[in-house]
C-alpha cells in the first residue's frame, strides 16, 4: 500500500473547510476533526513514511466481542463498503425483512490501523458518506486505500471473505453485540443505525490463512423495520472495519 498517497489524500481532505454539499452535520463534524487531527499532526512526523507494525494495532473494544486466541496474530486490516442485503416476502406490517448477506469490497488499511488508529476510526464513515465501489470492482476507496479483495456470501449462504494474499476464508458468527448508540445510522434516507459489532470464526471446509474476523466500527447497513413499502429486494448501504486474524 502507498502510504505517502493515502496521506496526501487525507491531506486534501483536511484541506476542504466546507463540507460537500448535502453532507449531514455529523459527517460534516467527522471532515472537520479530521482536518484538525492532521493538521496537528503534520509537523510531527505525520507525513512521513512510517514501519506498517501490525503488532501495534489495537483491535477496538468498546463493544466488548470475545477475546482473540493467544496462537493468533492480527494479518490484515481493511475497510469494507458495500451493502447488507435483505428480502421481504410480503408487505405486511406484520413482516420484517430478512437478511440474506453482504457484498463488500475491501480496502487495506493495515497501515493506518498501526500508526493511526483514531484516522482508522473515521473511515467506515467517511467510505459511507463518499464511496460506493461497483461489486468486485478494483477502483480505490476512502483515502486512495487500495483494493485488498472481497466480502460476499456463497450460494448456501456461507460468509466468504476473498483476499488474494490471505486466501479465501470461509466463516460463521460466534459472537455480536450491538453497535454503540453514537454509530452512524446511515446515508440519506437510510436511517436505520449500524449494524451489529461480529466475531466470525472459520469452518472446517475453509481455505484461507484468516481463521477470525472481527467486524467493528460499523456505520449503516440495518433495513428498515417492517416490509411495509419495501421491494422484495433490499439493499443497505454500509461501511466497517474487518480485522483479520491467524
């Protein structure tokens, strides 16, 4: 990952005073604290090109998901930015959609989540307010992040995390909690809050070298209460951060 072009580009962010237009006045705040966070920071070492660390990571813990094992070290950290996706079968108040998985292109962000962890922080809502990457598409994301591969689920409804550095890892949930009360609840009309905080562990048919993956710092994603006015197919925009361990 060019470190020195992400840089830059939080760089021209921080350089923009007015937030574009038809930003909400929380993604208007998160512009601003970014520009104020590089701004004090640009004297002291901000700009150059740091050691990517992954032992300096800290894995977010507010919600508390299950701790990692001792025998597994963090291998990559990424944005995602995609949708979640659900059905409804009827229109009937009475129905709520249900989910039938994700799809997500995931951008590597290994490099500020050693050095950087509060600009880390940012990005699920920043790639919200400003991204929306084609499925399986190789264009750059929030901040100029390069492409690290894809979330998507399989046609038994397996959750399938494709990287082409780590393999392909094959997982279900083992542990959720509620995204905190602050998270971003959506884009435009879709204000329905952030989906849940995951733990996803590896089953045994799986590929890849990723044997857990934490799904934090969630903004967008959750559908709307009932089926009422809803397509039978729906789809929410969401962002967050995947942390990879093995």
């Amino acid at each position: 990952m060019r470190f020195s072009i992400i840089l830059s580009a939080c760089m021209a962010i921080a350089g923009v005073r007015a937030a574009p237009a038809g930003w909400s006045p929380g993604s208007a705040k998160w512009l601003s604290e970014i520009g104020d966070y590089i701004s004090k920071h640009a004297n002291n070492g901000l700009l150059q090109q740091p050691t990517c660390d992954l032992s300096k990571a800290v894995l977010p813990s507010n919600p508390q998901l299950s701790e990692v094992p001792k025998d597994q070290k963090l291998l990559a950290v990424a944005i995602g930015r995609g949708t979640q996706n659900y059905t409804c079968s009827s229109s009937s108040p009475e129905k709520a959609p249900k989910a039938t998985g994700a799809m997500a292109t995931l951008f590597n962000a290994s490099c500020i989540a050693s050095n950087y962890p509060y600009l880390l922080s940012l990005l699920p809502n920043v790639a919200l307010e400003l991204t929306t990457p084609p499925p399986f598409g190789n264009s750059r994301g929030p901040a100029d992040l390069m492409v690290m591969g894809h979330h998507y689920f399989d046609g038994e409804g397996v959750p399938i995390f494709d990287l082409p550095k780590l393999g392909i890892s094959s997982v279900k949930k083992a542990d959720s909690k509620d995204a905190p009360a602050n998270a971003m609840k959506g884009v435009n009309t879709e204000q329905e809050g952030a989906v849940s905080w995951l733990m996803l562990e590896s089953i045994p048919s799986s590929t890849g070298l990723a044997k857990r993956v934490y799904r934090v710092n969630t903004a967008g994603g959750k559908a709307p209460s009932t089926c009422v006015d809803q397509p039978e197919q729906i789809q929410i925009q969401y962002s967050a951060e995947y942390w990879f361990y093995g």
